[in-house]
C-alpha cells in the first residue's frame, strides 16, 4: 500500500467536504485509495463519495489500530470509517 504525507486532504464530494488539516505537532500518514475495485468500493462507501482523484488519500486517524501490521503498514483488507 502506498503512504504519502502531506499538510492538507480534502475529499469533495456534492453533499460534503471532508478537509483533515496535519499541523505541524501531527504527524500522519496518508495513504491513496487502493487499485482493487471491490476493496476501493467499499472505501467509497464508507465516506459517502462517488468518484475520487488519483491525488486523494485518506487520514490514517480514518483507520483502527488493527488495520495496521507490526511494521505499520496498512492491511491489505483494512477499510476506513467516518468518526
């Protein structure tokens, strides 16, 4: 899975924005939406959106601490969800 930092991700979508800020005291991961269309579906699903933008990604503060293995890279099956 590819992780990517950056200062700012924003999500647009008709209905909502989703806009996650990393200050500079936090550090995060974020990481870009999976190639498997099944696994990117349900991604999709769980922030309400339709279409994304190869830049996109998704805050890892959207992940459990489960979904992520002892080296700290994401599970190939590990799905985000809405706080």
């Amino acid at each position: 899975m590819s992780l990517y930092t950056s200062n700012y991700f924003i999500i647009k979508n008709f209905k909502r924005v989703i806009t996650i800020i990393n200050l500079p005291t936090n550090h995060h991961i974020y990481i870009r939406f999976p190639k498997d269309e099944i696994l990117k579906r349900l991604w999709l699903d769980a922030f309400c959106i339709n279409k994304i933008l190869p830049s996109h990604r998704i805050c890892d503060k959207h992940f459990t601490e489960e979904s992520f293995n002892e080296s700290g890279y994401l599970s190939k099956k590990a799905v985000p969800f809405v706080a």
